[in-house]
C-alpha cells in the first residue's frame, strides 16, 4: 500500500471513528432510526384490513317493481362490491345519507324497462357517489360496471330459460314428425296417393312450425363451429326443398336423406335441451394464476417498498445532517486548515454512516420477516446486495445534497425531497408505467428507485441473486455518481482540493 | 522567508466591504495581533489568510505557494483555533485532542502534556457537551497546537477565560514563537496587544494602525500624563490652581491629580512650581506612559 493510499485510509477510519462515537453517545437517535421505521410498519400490518371494500349501497327505483326481490336474489353476486343497506323511492333523502356518509353509493334503477326495450332502447342505471379519492373511484366505476353486467346476465339468463322452454315445445313438435313420416312411408308403399301427398302437407306445417324458434335455439347455442351451425340449418333447409321440390309428386320424395336431416335435427335439439341457461348466461368464470409462488397480502406488498423508502430517508438524513453539522461547528473548516483531504472525509462518513444504516436495514428487514411474517422468497444474498447498494447510495446522496445545500433546514428538506421523489416515482405508489417518459425517468435519481423494485422481486418473486445484480449495479453507479458530485461540489465551493 | 504575506486583500459580503486592502506579511517566530472592535474584519482576515474564504481581490501566500494549491504537507504545519472552537460534543476533552492528533498523523502519546498545559489534566475524560466555555476554549487550544504546527491562526484564544489563564497561554504562545511559531491572533483584549511582536489595528475593515506596540502611542499622537500626590484636604484647592495653569489639562483621579501634557517633565516642574508657590506640599510625582487602552481610543477617534 503506497503512502499516499496509507494516509488517506488513516484519515478516512479517524473521522468514521469520530461519526460513530457521535452516534454511539446518542442511543436515542439509533433507537428511533431501528425501531421507529418497524413500529410504523408494524402498526400498518397490525392495524390495515386485508379484505375487499364493499360498498354500503342504497338502490332507488319505483315501488311495486320486481327490483327489490331481485336486489335479494343477486345479491350474493355482487357482495364483492356493493352491501345493499335499503331499496327506497326517495333519491333525496338517499342523497342525504350519501352527503353524510352513512353510505358509499347510490344506484338509481330506471322505470318501466319492458317498454324501453320493447322501444328498441337501453335503459340507464345511475351510480351516485361522493368519493373525491381517485383509487376509490376506480374502484366504484369499476363496481358499478360489474353489477351492471350481472344484471344484464341475469336478463339473458331469464331470456335464455324462455327460449329453451320454446325449444322444449320445438322437440315436441319434431317427435311429431317420427308418425309422420311413418304415415308418408306407409301410404307409398300402399301406392296411396293422396294420403302421401297428406302426409307430406303434415310433415312440411310441422317444419314450418318449429322453425323459428329451433333458428333462435341455434342461435343461442354457441355452437362448437360456425360449420356445425351452418350443417344444422341447412339440413333444415334441405329438407324443406326437397318436400317443396316434390310439389305434391310424393314419388319424387326421397326419404333417406330427409330421415337423415330429420335424425340431425334431433340431435341438434338434444344437445340445446340438455344446456342450462345460467351457463349459457355466463359461461366463463375467471381463474387467475400468478406466476408467484405463494399469495402476497398487502402488508407484504407493501414492506419491501416501504424498506426501501425509509433506509433511503434515514441514511439521506443521518449523512446530510452529519456533515452540515459538521460544517456549522467548524470541523469541516478545521478540515480545510489541515491536512485532511475533502475525499478522506466524505470516504469517512460514507463507510461510518453505511455502517448505521445498514444495521438499521438489517434490523429492520429482520423484524419484518421475523416478527410481521413478511416473505424472504428469494435469495438473502441478493436481498443483502441490494440493501448495502441503498444504503451507500443514499449515504453518498445525503453527502451530496449537504455539499451543494450548506445549512441543516436545507439538507433536511432535500432529504424530504428526495423521500417524495421516491414516493411518486419509485414505483412504490402508483405503477411507473402510468408515468410518462422523460418524467419516469425522474425517479433514476433516488436510489430507492431501483431498490423498491429489487427487494419486491427478491422478497415476494423469489428471485435469485443474479436477477438483482443489476439493481445493485444501478444502486453503486448512483453511489458512485453522487459521492463524485459531492467531492467536486466541495471542491468547487471551498476552491480547495 | 515569511510564512504568510497576503497582499492587498478585499472582501465584500452583498454590500458589506468586510476587509479593504488589507496586506499583511508574517515571519517565523512572530507574534501578529490583529485587534479592532467587533465586526471590524478580524475574522475575516483570518479566513482568508488560512484558506477558508477567498478573497474578491489580492492574494494569499503562505510558505511562499498560493494558499489555494498548498500541499498536504504544507497544510500539516497549520493549525486554526476558530473564535467557536470546533468541537465533537460527544467526544470527551482527551478524545477530541486525540482526534486531531491523528487527523494530522500524529502520536497521542503528548495529550497528556498538552492537556497538562491548558490546565485541563484534570477534565480529559469530562464530555465536551458538559465542559464550560472556558474548558472548550482550553479544549480548542490544546488540539490546536499538539500538531505542532509553524503556523497558528487563532482567533480570539482568550475570549472568555480568566486573568491566570490568558496568562498561561500567552506564555505558551511565546514559548511556541521561541521554537520558531508564528501566530496571527485576534483579540478585543488590548493589553494583549502589548505581548505581540506586531500590532494592527482593523476597524469597519481598514487597517488604522500596523506597528509595533511602543510605536502605537507614538503614532497615536497621545500624550504622557503626569500623576501628583497631594493631601486629600488640598485636594480642591491644588486641582484648582493647577487647572488655572494648565487650561483645563487637570483633572482629580482619586486622591492624585492628573495631568495632560506633551513635554511631561517640564509639566512636573511647573506643577511643582505652582503648587508649592500656594503652599501645598507634594507627597508623589510620577510621568506615566499613555495606556494600550487611551492608545486605541485614540487612534479609533482620530479615524473617525
């Protein structure tokens, strides 16, 4: 080791020495930087309802309606978004517990519907809330949204009942056709004229008869093809030509191939018998999978953030504050005066400060995944990794913002920045792909940026410790970049070396 | 070779000229006192001397290199006592000695005598936070000068401390100058003025007086007084007949009376004359040289 690198290193273990024994004489201050952060997560994991937000729901509409017994039937459906609390005909006074908040929403439900869809047009179902809170809205368009459709599904299912029922008589109506046919072969093989030509008038009224509502089952039926729909039709159809194209001639009837689409449409029949309609209604239910191993509650969702946001604010703080400190009793100038280089004392402060903040992440990621159960799926190297990258980062940010900031109102409010940077651009609070480039970019200059999102992939993804290796890349550069800003802002200003 | 010369040194706060053309040339084994009221650009001087501030004009040199491209191994032979000392509050008095020991490479092995010197032996282990302003002043010295340095800018040393002790340190301090120190320190205590090799005089940021301290009451213009004894009965009478004779340049200091006069030994023996011509008898007649203080005021006044 050169002399040059010796006297450097002397110098920088001296004055880390000098910022823990400052430190150490004040336990206060290590309390509150390891326990404060864990009480307040603590009481959020304690204290937050990990359960979905009904909204308590007062439903208007006209009395002497079928809606208020449907409101019972559905509710079940919708208890996820919406708790029916009454059915009233007074809007007013529903809008009065809404302005009191005895209540969430208000849906007002339309008069006379039969006419209106018999009028060719939808009826309109009013949501009325009072929530200023943007999530919340969200939420209530999005509840609103749901219970509309399960009131429309309901609709097709009564539909799809009556239509089946149709179907039903259809059957009936085709196992007519079984003794007509029987009659129609009997009176060829008698050489019996005019009972063919009957039996053939009979056989085509049936068809004509079964018809509409056998095109309407098709149709309501989603078929497996659009070919199976298209065979079953014109299988009706050829039957019909094939009766039309004898126009009385009963010999020219060929009974095969009407046996044959008469046997199809029994089949077809059948099949559209045997479905339900509240299948038919809602055929699909959602079965969503994640790719995470385990479910993450919204405790846990939200600790690795939480971690990041406040190892940030505590190491920004301890270091801005330390070395404006330092700079307002006059050791800094006792500095400059004496042999100690700029570059010896921030390397000083930077290994001593880290050295706290790290304990205190440790500590605190321990008591998280110890005492409030928060997962560690992923490797703890990589956790570690990404946690000693955050701490020197926003150590040698805190070094930074006191360098070019020079009094301690100053570097506690740029540490408050910094924390509000994080909040809004990290990812922590609102997704960052909702934010537009170059303002997401914004966000690259906190550390805890990076670090919200390593810790969630180490700790609730599982990822191994390669995947957060460029996370802890990221978190050195912006350590590196800042620790250099601060040597050369103190370079600058001092005009020392 | 001086250890410092800054030349022609100007520095304006916003509208405030704190320092205006201000040189100063400092050898080894010297003492320089800067001495002004409050607010005259004592501290300022120094800051831009040791390299804390830069000036808006002049230069600064201090072992003959610009004070902004020292090298580490010129910086090591400085040394600064700020007016506040700056202190660790949460170091002890021996820890914070030991501190700047090391930051300067040293040994800790002379705390003890350099505590011994400022008389704090006793308090090493007493916390800073809990040591009285004297005890931190004490405290600021002591690291100040265990780097043993050839250069000590110190501000104000004595603000705050008991006679005894200024005395220890202004002992200290020569002995420092005998080993071959030089020392710019600022003091509003004018006597203190007396125990420097240079004296300079700052007000609102000008020099007003550069010299030795016997030639200050030369160029302040200020004259010996004559002090005479008389019988505390004849008191009025004598002031009455010297105030006749000396137009007003007498006045009661006590039991004596005191006389302003340029040629003091002439004045001695008209007052004699005139005092014994009305039959009063003198028990004591002294010329006194004008005091640091009469000297200051003079020179302060004369400028205004």
């Amino acid at each position: 080791m050169s002399s040059t690198v010796r006297r450097a290193f002397n110098e920088s273990s001296v004055i880390a020495r000098k910022e823990l024994t400052e430190l150490r004489r004040q336990p206060g201050v290590l309390l509150l930087v390891v326990l404060g952060p864990f009480v307040v997560l603590a009481m959020f994991g304690i204290g937050y309802r990990n359960e979905e937000l009904a909204l308590k729901t007062v439903f208007v509409g006209p009395s002497s309606t079928p809606y208020e017994a449907a409101i019972d039937r559905y509710a079940a459906a919708i208890d996820q978004y919406v708790v029916p609390v009454a059915y009233t005909t007074d809007l007013a006074a529903a809008g009065e517990d809404l302005s009191a908040g005895r209540v969430d929403l208000i849906v007002v439900l339309p008069p006379r519907v039969e006419q209106a869809v018999l009028a060719g047009e939808r009826s309109e179902i009013a949501f009325i809330h009072n929530s200023i809170d943007p999530i919340e809205r969200i939420g209530i368009d999005f509840a609103a949204e749901v219970a509309v459709r399960e009131l429309n599904a309901s609709v097709v299912t009564a539909t799809l009942d009556s239509l089946l029922n149709e179907a039903s008589d259809v059957s009936q109506v085709s196992g007519q056709l079984t003794p007509q046919f029987a009659s129609f072969e009997q009176a060829i093989a008698e050489g019996d004229e005019r009972a063919a030509t009957l039996a053939v008038l009979e056989i085509q009224q049936t068809l004509d008869d079964m018809r509409p509502a056998f095109e309407l089952s098709i149709a309501s039926v989603p078929a497996q093809s659009e070919s199976e729909d298209a065979t079953t039709i014109s299988a009706l159809d050829e039957l019909s030509r094939r009766l039309n194209e004898a126009d009385g001639d009963t010999s020219q009837v060929e009974l095969e191939p009407i046996r044959t689409a008469v046997a199809e449409l029994d089949r077809q029949l059948a099949q559209v018998l045997s479905l339900d309609a509240e299948l038919l209604a809602r055929p699909f239910v959602g079965d969503a999978e994640s790719l995470v191993r385990s479910p993450v509650s919204a405790e846990d969702h939200v600790a690795p953030g939480a971690t990041a946001l406040l190892v940030q604010h505590l190491s920004v703080s301890l270091a801005a504050l330390s070395l404006v400190r330092d700079e307002r009793r006059g050791i800094m100038a006792g500095y400059r005066v004496g042999p100690t280089s700029v570059s010896s004392v921030l390397a000083g402060k930077l290994a001593a400060l880290s050295a706290v903040g790290l304990v205190a992440a440790l500590l605190l990621v321990g008591l998280q995944v110890l005492v409030l159960d928060v997962p560690l799926r992923g490797s703890l190297a990589a956790a570690m990794g990404i946690i000693i990258g955050l701490v020197v980062a926003s150590v040698a940010l805190g070094l930074l913002l006191a360098s070019v900031f020079r009094t301690e109102l100053f570097a506690s409010q740029s540490a408050m920045i910094a924390l509000l940077v994080a909040l809004f651009f990290s990812g922590f609070l609102l997704d960052l792909d909702r934010i537009i480039e170059p303002i997401r970019s914004f966000g690259a200059l906190v550390p805890a940026t990076p670090a919200v999102t390593g810790l969630r992939n180490v700790q609730l993804r599982g990822s191994a410790a390669g995947t957060s290796t460029a996370v802890t890349l990221t978190l050195q550069t912006l350590g590196a970049l800042a620790i250099a800003g601060a040597v050369l802002a103190r370079r600058w200003r001092s005009g020392l070396r | 070779m001086s250890v410092l010369r800054a030349e022609n040194l100007r520095r304006v706060f916003g509208e405030h000229v704190a320092l205006e053309d201000f040189s100063l040339e400092v050898e080894p084994s010297s003492i320089v006192g800067l001495i002004g009221p409050s607010g005259g650009g004592k501290t300022t001087a120094i800051r831009l001397c040791c390299g804390l501030d830069r000036p808006d004009r002049g230069t600064v040199r201090l072992f003959d290199r610009p004070v902004s491209k020292l090298r580490r191994q010129d910086r090591q032979r400085i040394s600064l006592l700020a007016q506040t000392p700056a202190l660790v509050e949460e170091m002890t008095i021996e820890q914070q000695v030991s501190f700047s020991a090391r930051l300067y490479g040293l040994r800790t092995d002379g705390i003890t005598s350099a505590l011994d010197r400022v008389g704090l032996s006793e308090s090493a282990n007493t916390r800073i936070s809990a040591a009285s302003g004297g005890m931190r002043r004490r405290t600021g010295l002591a690291a100040a000068l265990i780097t043993d340095p050839e250069l000590v800018f110190c501000d104000e040393p004595t603000a705050g401390l008991d006679p005894i002790l200024r005395e220890r340190i202004w002992r200290w301090f020569r002995t420092r100058r005998s080993h071959g120190s030089a020392m710019v320190v600022t003091t509003q205590h004018i006597e203190e003025a007396a125990r420097c090799d240079r004296v300079i005089i700052l007000r609102e940021g000008i020099v007003i007086a550069d010299a030795k301290p016997a030639q200050l009451a030369v160029s302040s213009g200020l004259a010996e007084q004559v002090v005479i004894g008389v019988p505390y009965f004849e008191l009025d009478r004598s002031l009455a007949a010297l105030a006749v004779r000396f137009e007003g340049e007498a006045w009661a200091s006590g039991c004596d009376i005191v006389l302003g006069a340029a040629d003091a030994a002439s004045a001695a023996a008209d007052a004699s004359r005139t005092l014994r011509n009305i039959g009063v008898s003198i028990s004591s007649i002294d010329t006194v040289a004008p005091g640091l203080d009469d000297v200051f005021r003079a020179i302060v006044e004369a400028r205004e």
